[in-house]
C-alpha cells in the first residue's frame, strides 16, 4: 500500500487505475543498452523497499546470467518474497532499478512482465480455484491470445487455432509434470502439492526466460520434492530457463543452484557458489549455524 | 460468496448437448399445444425473462466476480432503448430495435463499470447503485425516453418478424424463448473460451491474473458490456413480451435484488443456474400466493398476505443458502449423480 500512496505522490495522475498508471510510467529509464557486465537476464541496482518503519529489502544489487539457477535464502522475514515481488512490479521499490534482460525499470508494469519472458509462481497458492487443472495452464497462454471475444463466441477469425494451440501446449505441459491424470479436476480440490505444482505447469507453459519461484516445495513431502526438484532441474536444462528459487530447504538449495544469495534483515549478507555460501563466517552466524529450525521451517 | 464447482467436470454419460436439445424440443414441440394462457402469461413469459437477465448478470458476477446492484437498471435500458429505436426509426425491423438496444445498454453498462477498475466486492456493489438510480432518474425526468407520456409509461408494439406476427400469448413466448435459446448459446460459447477463462482469472485471482499476462481491465469492460448487452434484452423481453406496458418505477432496486438472488440461488458461476433461479423465484410466490389465500384469505387483507409471503420467501431463501450454498446447480447435479450410479448398479 505505502509503495503505492508513493506512486501518486509522485505522479499526478492519481486518479488512474494502477495499471494503466503503470503503463504510463513504464519508467523505461535507458533503453536497450547493453549491461557493463556482459549479458544478464536479471539485474538488481541498489534497490530499497520499505513498509511503513520495516526495512524489508536494503539497496540489494544482484545479477542473474542467463541460463543459472540462482538460490535466495534467509531467514522468514529476510525480504526474499519482496525481492520477487519487486522484480514481478507486485511492489514498487522506494529507490533502484530492476532490470530484466536489456530494459531497465523503476516499477516494473506487471502487466506487461509475460511479454517480457517473465514468469512466476507464488509462496501462497495463487491458482484459479474455479478453473479446471487444464484451464488454469490453458490461462498460461492467454497472452498470446489475439482473437477478440465475439471471434471466440462465434469460433471465427484465429480463435480455433488459437484454443487448440493453447490446450495442446497444455496438455504437453500437464504430461511434463504428471499432472494429465487430475486435468479436469477443480485446482482448488487438488492436495498441496499437486496444487504447487500446478502452479510450476502454469508459468512454464508461457516459456518464460526467466522464472521466479517462490518456495516450491514448502509443505511438500519428501517424495514430492524430489519430483519437484527433478522438474526444476528439467526446466533449467532442457528449455535453459533462467531461474530464481527461493527455498528454505538447504539439502534442496545446495543440490541444485549454480549460485546462492544470502539476505538476512533485507540485506544481502553473502553471494556466491554453493561452496562459498557454505564456507561464509556470516552466513553461519545468520542462518545456516544457529537457526536450524529456519532451515525448513518455512514460513508459509 | 460461494461458486458452483461442478460444471467443470463433466459429471453425466450423456453428451453435452443432449439434454438442452431435449428441453428446447419440449418447449417448441409440446408446451405451445398444451400450455394455457396463464401458463404463459403468469409463469413462462416472467420466467424467461428473468433466467436471461440472470444469465447476463451471471456472466458479470458468477464468472468475473464483479459485483452488481445495477441490472433493473440495463433491464430498463433495453426496454426504453428498444422502444424509441422502434418509434423513432421508420421501417427498422423489430430484432433490429433489440439488438441496438442491447448495444445501448452495452455501452452504458461499460460507463458504469469503470469504477470497477478502481473498486472491488463491496465498494464495486455501491457504486452499481448509481446506475441503478440515475437511469431511473432520467428515464423519469426526461419525457422524451417515453415519447411525453405520463408519469414514462411506454406501451410495447406489436412484435412481428417478416410479417409473422407474435402477439398471442403462444406467439410472445415462442418469440422469448428463441432469443433465450440463442443468447444463452452464445453466453455458454463465451464461458468456455478464452475470455471466459479470463473472467474467472480475474474473479478468483486478480494479481495473479495480471501476473501471467490476462488483460484485467479488458477483461472487466467486456464482462459489463457484455453482462449488459444480455441484460438490455432480457428489458426488452420483461417489456415487449411479459408486461406489454411497463413504466420506470417497475426497474427498481427490488428488481435488481431479485435478478442477484436468481444466480445466487440458481448457482454462481453456472448458466443454467439462472434458469433454475429463475424458476424458484417466479414459481414459489405464485404457489404461495394461492397457498396463502387458500388458507388465509378469509381472515387477513391483501397487503398483510403480500406481506407475508415475502417474509416467507425471504425465509426460504435464507434456509436454502444454508443448505445449499452452492445453489441449485449443485443439489441438482448431486440428485443426478446419486440417481445415475443407482441405476448402473442395479
Ligand atoms: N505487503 C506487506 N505489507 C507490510 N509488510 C510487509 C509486506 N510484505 C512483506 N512485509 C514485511 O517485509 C519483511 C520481509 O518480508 P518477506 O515476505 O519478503 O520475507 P521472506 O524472506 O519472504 O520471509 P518468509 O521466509 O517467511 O517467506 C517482513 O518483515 C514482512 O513483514
Ligand atoms: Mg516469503
């Protein structure tokens, strides 16, 4: 909410609807120049998030290449879901930039993230209860949808091609993850963890570049992560997505990032190879060392 | 608020299209050589009416999520939009008055659901309201909607299609029920498509719904105009067809509640749920109303019975909502169910 009275602050715009302000601003601050640093699909500079007198994020920079598997732990309450939301445009930064292949953005437009290849799944289930198992991937698809809804009604124009195409990329998906046998089930009947994973199905059937996650496997059993795990690792292998895993569970984290981020209070305390991150004086201190039971206890 | 859950599995053997084949056989082939006039004009003719409103209502609340107080007033809207199309243009066929009325109130429906892109449940459902009260206002105030007639009383023309006329009793039902038939066809095609999927996208989720790239406000706008267009000519019918000679008063909040009770009681989120609460609604006050002067006639006036059956009808509500708060569509379903796996066990 703050992050939002802060927008209208700024611009005059106030009586806009939040997106089409969104939109407005688009704050595209540079254009398409290349990263000093060579290619990136993710960028953060400098960027602080607050909530009223919580600091949750504390001008973090990191850098994501494409292609990596980048682990963000820490401790509940350590900013790592408002990292995501930051980089989805679900929250707007007080100050930094986030860039997302070769744009640059104060807010990001969430409206426009798809577009931009990227894609997410959320720590609190945010399926569509109402749909179908099938649906809700289908749902994945609908910005590529360009057939307007009298074509849809009357199955005119691109929107049979476009359907087909939707439910086929869908059904390849749901198979991927084993999901066909429960397709026509109502998400929201469906147990925890097939719920998460319809969650995964839904954001890789828009074959996004860059895809954020946000504690896939918290309250999973054992077999499920495993299978959870093998599925993440898939998706970075076989359609090189780039990906951002927030996870509590250290055995899971060790085993499958290139990369480890660190935060504690908002601030990234350590960076680097999984052997680095475990080696780091202040990341035993913080988490790994004393609070055990953070490892997975995962706030939900 | 509660949604029925069952239209997406499939939950018969039989195909999909088999039982509205069947209906809408019973409804041209038999109703019209045994049905009477009362039939018609007391229980088919509001019925109709009132299922296609709660259709188009449906697809704004049930499916999208977005709540309305406003629909007498897209009733009122087709009805006066229709009759001054009719009035006004020379030689503009009836349907052709009808659908530019549901356009009207298409576009009327999109104005007064803007406030949607800022408001949501609660906050949405009061500023419907204003819809509900300026369309009545200036269909009151301006003399004109009703060519100068008093108090804006219009009468319905006569309604005649290529030379047929429809204006028996037989002749207005048949005409409702086929734009019924056909609206609610294409209201089902649209629920199943793409933008039906982003109706309930946005109603169940909206961030999430944003997140992946569903066009939220868009998505919104086509819910109202859409809602309305079905609502204008579900007016057009409740005038045309059911009442013959309506006035502004008769759009009111009352009717607004009793369109949102229908798809609340029929089920959320379920085309044939309208149909079903329609039903209820219009069937159990008149059952009431011959129960109530049967056994009490003698002894209260007409208000206190009136009164009564109100009371009585506010209470049945309450106690189905309680039983069945997935409104009828799923007692139905689970009826059939129960009574299928019956037979193929035997
Ligand atoms: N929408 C919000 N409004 C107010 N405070 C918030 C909001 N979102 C996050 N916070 C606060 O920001 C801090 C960081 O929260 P965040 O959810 O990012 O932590 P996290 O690292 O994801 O924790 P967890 O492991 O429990 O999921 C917390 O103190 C939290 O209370
Ligand atoms: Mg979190």
């Amino acid at each position: 909410m703050n992050s939002i009275n802060r927008i209208s602050g700024v611009h005059t715009a106030t009586y806009l609807p939040v997106d089409i302000a969104a939109e407005q601003q688009n704050a595209r601050v540079y254009g398409n120049e290349p990263h000093p640093a060579g290619k990136i699909a993710l960028g953060l500079e400098s960027v602080s998030l607050s909530f009223g007198g919580v600091v949750a994020l504390e001008n973090i920079d990191l850098s994501v290449r494409p292609g990596e598997i980048r682990a963000i732990i820490g401790p509940n309450g350590a900013g790592k879901s408002s990292l995501i939301n930051v980089i989805s445009g679900v929250y707007r930064p007080d100050r930094g930039h986030v860039r997302i292949g070769h744009d640059r953005f104060t807010n990001v437009p969430t409206q426009k993230l798809v577009h931009l290849g990227v894609a997410r799944t959320f720590q609190n289930l945010a399926l569509f209860k109402g749909l179908s198992v099938t649906d809700n991937v289908m749902s994945g698809r609908a910005h590529k949808a360009r057939s307007t809804f009298l074509g849809q009604i009357f199955g005119i124009g691109r929107s049979p091609s476009e359907e087909v195409d939707a439910h086929d990329r869908a059904a390849k998906i749901l198979k991927f993850l084993n999901l066909t046998d429960v397709g026509n089930r109502l998400a929201g009947t469906l147990p925890y963890g097939l719920q998460k994973r319809v969650e995964l199905a839904r954001a890789l059937v828009a074959e996004p570049a860059l895809l954020l996650l946000d504690e896939p496997m918290a309250g999973l059993a054992e077999p499920e992560k495993v299978e959870m795990t093998k599925f993440i690792r898939a998706a970075n292998r076989e359609y090189g997505t780039t990906i951002v895993l927030i996870e509590h569970d250290i055995g899971v984290v060790m085993e499958l990032s290139h990369y480890i981020a660190v935060f504690d209070y908002g601030r990234k305390i350590a960076d680097g190879t999984p052997e680095e991150v475990r080696a780091d004086q202040k990341v035993i201190d913080a988490y790994l060392g004393v609070a055990a039971e953070n490892i997975d206890g995962g706030g939900i | 608020m509660t949604i029925a859950t069952l239209e997406a599995i499939p939950t018969s053997y039989t195909p999909r299209w088999l039982t509205p084949v069947l209906l809408l056989g019973i409804a041209y082939l038999i109703i019209p050589l045994v049905g009477t006039s009362y039939l018609f004009e007391a229980i088919l003719l509001p019925f109709l009416a009132l299922s296609l409103a709660g259709v188009g209502l449906n697809i704004l609340t049930g499916y999208a999520g977005q709540v309305s107080l406003g629909s007498a007033a897209f009733l009122a809207v087709g009805a006066f939009a229709a009759y001054n199309f009719n009035l006004r243009i020379d030689g503009l066929p009836i349907l052709g008055s009808i659908f530019l009325s549901g356009v009207v109130a298409a576009a009327i429906g999109i104005v007064f659901g803007l406030p949607s892109l800022r408001l949501r449940g609660f906050y949405l459902a009061v500023s419907t309201l204003a819809a509900q009260f300026f369309v009545q206002w200036a269909l009151t105030k301006f003399s004109w909607f009703s060519n100068n007639s008093a108090s804006g009383v219009i009468d319905a023309p006569p309604l005649s299609i290529a030379g047929v006329e429809f204006n028996s009793a037989v002749g207005r039902y048949l005409f409702s029920l086929t734009i019924v038939a056909v609206l609610t066809f294409l209201a089902y095609r649209l629920v199943l498509s793409q933008t039906g999927r982003n109706f309930i996208a946005v109603r169940d989720n909206e961030t999430a719904a944003r997140i992946i790239g569903v066009p939220v406000l868009k998505t919104k706008l086509i819910a109202f105009g859409v809602s309305s267009f079905v609502i204008g000519i579900a007016g057009v019918l409740w005038a045309f067809a059911y009442l013959r000679t309506v006035e502004p008063a008769g759009f009111n909040l009352d009717r607004s509640f009793q369109i949102l009770f229908i798809i609340i009681i029929g089920g959320l989120a379920s085309i044939r749920g309208a149909f079903f609460g329609a039903a209820l609604l219009v069937v159990t006050p008149l059952i009431l109303s011959r129960v109530g002067s049967f056994l009490l006639g003698d002894f209260f006036d007409s208000g206190v019975l009136d009164m009564s059956q109100r009371i009585v009808l506010g209470g049945l509500i309450i106690l189905f909502l309680i039983l069945e708060p997935d409104g009828l569509v799923s007692f139905w379903d689970r009826i059939r169910k129960r009574t299928t796996t019956r037979l193929l066990r035997q």
